[in-house]
C-alpha cells in the first residue's frame, strides 16, 4: 500500500506539488498523467525518498526515508540509471548484495524476459538508450518490491519491451503489489488502471477509477481538463 | 555590414560581461581572486629579501618541463579525438558557422583567435606563483605575464598542431597511431638524454663514497647537470620547448634565443595552419565528434554529472562484484569499475602530482641545504604537498554514485552508505601517502619516526578533506555554478586546516620534540577529530539526493 498525505514541495517560491493527497492500494495500479511541468516526476521523486517534503509518504505503513520502506520500494527513473562500467548481470550482482537478497534465478528471469540474458556480460555504457531502460527496470524489480514507481517506464522502448512490460505491470497487479506508473502515453495505459490521477499544475485536477464501465474515456478526460479550462482541483470521479 | 564572426566574438565578449554585472555572485568571486592575487603580490615583495637569488637557467628549465609536459597533454587528447572542456569548436559553431556560407578558413581563424584568449585565460593560475618565484629567482610581474604568455602559447600550439595531425590522419588508425608513436618516441630520446646527463652528475657529486648518493650533494650535482641540459638543448624540444626558449631567451637576455624561438613557432604554426588548410577535404567532418563529446561532457556538468574518465575500450576481464553486502556492495562495486577504467590505485593526476612533489624534495633540499637537520626544506615540502593536496584530493567514485538513485534507495543507514562508499577513496590515499612520504623522507635524511609520522599526517589531511568534500556537497551541493562550488570548496578546506596547521606550527615554534616530529603530531592530533566530527554531521548526506543538488 502507498499513501501520500499532504505532499507539498517547493522550489523558493515556486510550488511543484501543492497538497497532495493519494493512495495506491495492494493489487492496484495508478496512474499519474499530466502535461510536461505539472510535477508528475516531482511527486515520484518525493515518494521514492529522493526530495526533501512536507506532508507524509508511507510505504505499507512506515514513512518513506526508513530502512524498512527502503527494502520494499522498487524506483524506475525517468532516466535510465545505469553504471557505464558494469556488466548488466553485474548490475543485477549489486543490487542483490546491497538489498541482501539470494534469488539469482529471479535476476535471470528477469532479463530474459526483456531480452538482455544473451547481453548480460555487455558493459552499461555500451547498450543503447532502450537496453539501458530495460536494465534499469530489471534493477528496480530484482529485489521483489511491494511498491513499485515507474517514471515514464515505456519512453525508448521496443514493442516487444513494451508489452513484455505491460505484462510485468499485470503480474505485479496479481501479486499484490502497489503500481504507480507515471506517463504521457494514455493508450498505453487505457487497458490496465485501477485509479487514475491527472495532474495539473502541481495539484490533481482530477481522479478517476476505472470501473470497467462505459464512461468517458481517459483520453477525453484528459483533453478536456488540460485544454478545456475545467477548474483545478475538482475532483471527477467515475 | 560587420563580418558575422566579429558581430560573434563582440557579442559574446558583451554577453559574458553582462553576465557578471547580472549575477553578484561571480563578481564576488572575481573581486575574491583578485584580492587573493594582490596579496601573494605583496607577500611576495615582503618576503623576498632573506634568500640568494637562485640562477634564471633553473627557471627556463622549470618552464621547458611544465610547457613540455602540458603541450604533450593537449596534443595527445586532441589527437585521440578529445577536447577536454575547451574545444577549438562548440557545438553551436558545428551547427550554426560550418553550414553558413562563410568560408571555412575564416571559421578556423575565428576558432583559433578565440582558442587563444582561452588559453592564455586558463594560465591565470599561473600568476598566483609570485610569491614563490619573486622569492627564489626575483621574478616580476612583468617576467610573471610573460611565463603566463608562454603557457598559453604552448596549450594554444598543442590544440593547433593537435587539430593538423588529427585532420591529415583522420579515418586512418595506423596514421594516427604513427603520428603518436612519433611523439612518445621524442618524448622518450628527449627524456633518456636528460638522464643520461643527469646521472654522471649524480654520481660525480657523491665521489668515491656510494652512500652518498642520494644525499644532497649528490642530487645537487644532478639538479645542476639537468639544468644545463634543459636550458641549452630543452629549449630545442619542438614547439613547447621553443616557448620555453623565448620566454626563457628575454629573462637572461639572450636575444638570439628568443629569436631563433620565435621563428621555430611562427614556422610550426605556419605548418600546421597550412595541412588543416590545405588538406583535400574540409575539416569539418574531423572536428565534429570532439564538439559533441565536449558538448556532452559540458551537458553533464551542467546537470551535475560529473564526467566519467574511462578508456574508449574497456577491458572487461573477469566479471563479478564477488564481495559485499547491504553498503559494503558500493565499496566492492567501486572497486571493480576502477579496474576497468584502467585505474588501479592512482589517476593519472596523481601521479603528476606525486612526481612533482618528490621533484620539489629534490630542488627543497638543495636550495635550504644549509638549514639544520633540513627541518626547513621538509616544512616547505609538506606545506606545498598539503596545498596541492587541496586539488588533488577527490571523493573518487563517491560522486558517480551520487548521480545515481541506487545509493539513496538501498536500505542501509545513510551513515553506514557514506562510510563505504568513500572507503575506496581513503583507501587509496593512504597507499598515496606512503609512496610519497618514503622517498621524500629518504631524500631529506629523515628518521623512521618522522617518516611514519608524515605518512600519518598526510592520511589526516586525506580524512580532514575527504570530510571536507562532503562537506561542501551538502552546503553548497545545490550551487549550480562549479566555478563558484571550487571557490566554496577551497575557502572551506583552507578554514577545516586551520586547527591542523595552528597547532602544527605552536607545537614546532615551542620545540619541545626534535625536527619536525611536534609540527606532525600537532597535525594528526586536530585533524582526525575535525574530520570525524564533520563525517559525523553529515552522516545524513545520503537520505536525499536533494541534499547535495543532484
């Protein structure tokens, strides 16, 4: 379970996140859409421990920057991180001795499945942009996360890594854990979301549940909020 | 109309002076340095008149090497295709100049005249030695901007002729690689030659008994033999060696030397213009790939990524971190990234540090070969090597990882991460200290005490500025311009050495322990405690990626 309670960060006077409350049930996965500079990245950053807040992020039960929140959050940025001087089984190598975890045959499956076995003893710095997003999502799911963050997950990928990853996403859904996936691309999303939060502004300008009804459709939703002028902060549930 | 290279240059010109009217900061900065620069001035006139004036062939030796030595570097880096922070071109000049209808010899001579100003603004450091060659060779200011002229002509003609072997061999490895060999080999006759003069010296000093060897009458016979092969055949080396020459020619007023020099660099440019110019296709396509590797390199300072140095072909060898776990995984991890980038223990900007200071033992302990118990020459050895230490002195891949959200998000203490995370670095400088400290005590005749205890006092400052580093990382990790993050950097280090030195130097004025062992003890004992201290305050560094601006 992910809960943020009354996030609000600023930069000097400017506010990047004002207010923001939400949560992300076991076995559910938000959504965080929005327009370039609505603070999408921001929250994310605030909710994998990486900025400075005020407000409250618990990850199951116990506040962000704590050991034990550490150990179940998994963090995708939105800029792959990779080390330009280990080998990609090597990443895998690192991130099991740092979260002190044995499961060599999840790393493996892990890579397969994103087709980077055959390219595990390749240097970081030589994968292109793509592996290096593929390497860097294998990175933050080896550990078996109970909350996972994905920024911008699909930008640089191929269309096999694309649905590969989606399958991951339902997997993850099926297992338990608590998705939030931050992203420009609606209809890579349409099919798979539980809540959906539209940001604007630093603020969500809407949120919506996906109840497997008729309604109005993500895409619509979003086009009528960030170009239609619907007042910030109202809520439109579904 | 105005030629659109001048409206260029003039525009940037107003532009950056703009700039520093806009931002207070940068002209604190510029005001901070140019104090700093009158008062080494004035230091130096005040302490001037106790020594005797050492012979100007020393300093026309001295410049023959450091020319030399920095000439060697930018030719080299320019030839594999690198441009370090200051390329000829930018990658606006690629993009906007190269595909307007300007001619291209008009671009390259904008280039080159830009190149220039560069270089000699990057001598600047230079004019902080007053102090030192006012003191020993009664140096002045006017003779200061001419060593300053001559560094910047020898970084100048090094990207220069760097540009002409680079166009004339491009796309050809062999060529390229001949072009190297060529230099290493000159490099290598120019350095045998050298020794070979050196060491009869050596040996004739120490006369019949073999013990006195590397005592200082021995080194003082070499130093001399050097001195004298430096400034008679040294100045001939090509190109950097030349500006040696004519700097070298106008201080002792040989003017056929300054003559001959000017000639051998107006052919050498000459030369060089003409391959670039000449040559069968433009070189646009040679100069493109160093504008964007230094585009890039100046993007990832920007974003505050620092560059990684690293071969272009990685040795992988064997794979596996095989050790570590929870924070030990970073240090075991560092460890093997510092094998595959070629880095076993020191950078390379170590070693020219370490050689340049067992170089000053040498010259130390001839020119206060009269002080007792060369108390004095090893004051003034472990004084410069601290100072140096201040540039020297890195965080390693401490600040990789900082780039990076793996060392945030792993569940460990903050504390417990900044401990191994920086272990490679304070690993690594006291195998520094110990390479440096032995021969240095061996060379000034120092006891085994006082040996031990330098290598302490150097780890000490290691510890005193790692924390230091850290330090400035999370006060001033936010601050965007490096400059003024190298300006917070060395005003923080110099004030954290305040206790160390204080009570360094009480310990050594009141004499109470023989030859500089007080000086040592006073060191270690107050800079151990700082730096732990400082470790201790920032154990949180690593909680927020905000914390240190990344």
């Amino acid at each position: 379970m992910l809960s943020i309670s009354g996030v609000t960060k600023k930069y000097g006077k400017n506010v990047a996140n004002d207010n923001i409350s939400f949560a992300v049930g076991d076995g559910q996965i938000g959504i965080l859409l929005g327009p370039n500079g609505a603070g999408k990245s921001t929250i994310i950053k605030c909710i994998t421990g990486l900025l400075r807040f005020t407000g409250r992020v618990e990850i199951n039960g116990a506040a962000n920057n704590t050991i034990e929140a550490k150990r179940q959050l998994g963090y995708i940025p939105e800029m792959p991180a990779v080390y330009d001087l280990l080998t990609v089984a090597e990443h895998m190598e690192f991130i099991r001795r740092a979260y002190k975890i044995q499961d060599e045959a999840y790393s493996q499956q892990l890579l397969e499945r994103l087709e980077l076995w055959d390219k595990k003893d390749k240097l970081g710095k030589e994968l292109s942009k793509g592996m290096q997003q593929k390497l860097s999502i294998c990175c933050a799911l080896c550990h078996r996360p109970r909350v996972a963050v994905f920024d911008e997950p699909l930008v640089g990928l191929d269309p096999h890594a694309i649905k590969e990853l989606k399958n991951i996403f339902r997997e993850l859904k099926r297992d338990g854990v608590s998705v939030l996936i931050s992203t420009h691309m609606i209809d890579s999303v349409e099919d798979y979301w539980d809540v959906a939060n539209i940001m604007m502004n630093g603020r969500f300008a809407a949120t919506k549940l996906n109840d497997g009804g008729e309604g109005q459709s993500l895409e619509d939703l979003f086009f009528q909020i960030t170009e239609g002028g619907s007042g910030e902060g109202s809520g439109v549930g579904a | 109309m105005k030629s659109p290279l001048i409206y260029l240059t003039a525009v940037k010109l107003k532009n950056q002076l703009k700039e520093a009217v806009k931002h207070p900061a940068k002209l604190i900065y510029v005001i901070v340095i140019a104090a700093a620069l009158v008062l080494s001035t004035i230091g130096g006139q005040v302490n001037s008149e106790h020594l005797e004036l050492r012979p100007l062939q020393e300093l026309t030796s001295i410049m023959v090497l450091f020319y030399t030595m920095m000439f060697l570097m930018t030719f080299i880096n320019g030839v594999n295709g690198g441009a370090g922070n200051y390329p000829m071109f930018t990658l606006s000049d690629v993009s906007m100049l190269f595909p307007s209808p300007i001619r291209p010899n008009k671009v390259l001579f904008y280039a080159l005249f830009r190149q220039l100003g560069l270089s000699l603004l990057l001598g600047f450091f230079l004019l902080f030695q007053y102090n030192w060659l006012h003191g020993v060779y009664g140096v002045e200011y006017s003779h200061l901007l001419l060593i300053v002229l001559g560094y910047g002509l020898s970084l100048f003609l090094g990207q220069v002729c760097a540009m002409a072997a680079y166009t004339r061999a491009s796309g050809n490895d062999n060529a390229r690689r001949l072009v190297k060999y060529c230099v290493y080999g000159i490099t290598l006759v120019f350095v045998a030659a050298l020794l070979f003069r050196c060491i009869p010296g050596l040996v004739a000093s120490a006369g019949d008994s073999p013990e006195e060897l590397f005592t200082m009458g021995g080194f003082s016979g070499a130093l001399d033999a050097g001195v004298e092969f430096l400034s008679a055949v040294g100045v001939f080396f090509p190109v950097s060696g030349w500006a040696a020459g004519l700097i070298g020619g106008v201080f002792i007023g040989d003017y056929l030397l300054a003559g001959i020099s000017v000639l051998l660099i107006l052919a050498a440019f000459a030369v060089a213009i003409l391959l670039v110019v000449k040559n069968k296709n433009n070189y646009y396509e040679d100069v493109l790939q160093s504008a964007e590797v230094a585009q890039s390199a100046i993007t990832a300072k920007k974003e505050g990524q620092p560059a990684e140095v690293m071969p272009k072909n990685v040795r992988v060898g064997k794979t596996g971190i095989g050790k570590g776990n929870g924070s030990s995984a970073l240090f075991y991890k560092h460890l093997l990234e510092n094998r595959r980038s070629g880095l076993l223990i020191f950078s390379k900007m170590s070693i020219i540090f370490m050689l340049i200071i067992i170089g000053c033992a040498v010259l130390y302990g001839v020119i206060f070969a009269d002080e007792e118990g060369n108390t004095a020459a090893f004051v003034a050895v472990f004084t410069m090597s601290t100072y140096m230490q201040i540039f020297s002195e890195s965080l390693g891949r401490f600040n990789w990882e900082l780039s990076k959200p793996y060392i945030y998000m792993i569940p460990e203490s903050p504390f417990k991460k900044l401990l191994w995370a920086t272990a490679e670095t304070l690993m690594a400088d006291c195998v520094e200290a110990a390479v440096i400290f032995v021969p240095v005590s061996l060379i000034l005749g120092l006891g085994p005490v006082e040996m031990v205890l330098c290598i302490l006092a150097r780890i000490s400052f290691s510890l005193l500025f790692t924390s230091g580093n850290i330090l400035v990382e999370r006060i001033f990790g936010t601050v965007r311009s490096k400059g003024l993050l190298l300006f917070f950097y060395i005003i923080s280090l110099m004030l954290l050495s305040l206790p160390g030195v204080g009570l360094g130097i009480a310990l050594l004025s009141l004499e109470l322990l023989p030859g500089a062992v007080g000086m040592l003890l006073g060191v270690v004992a107050a800079n151990v405690p700082v730096a732990l201290l400082i470790m201790f305050f920032c154990r949180n560094l690593l909680q927020y990626a905000e914390l240190n601006g990344k």
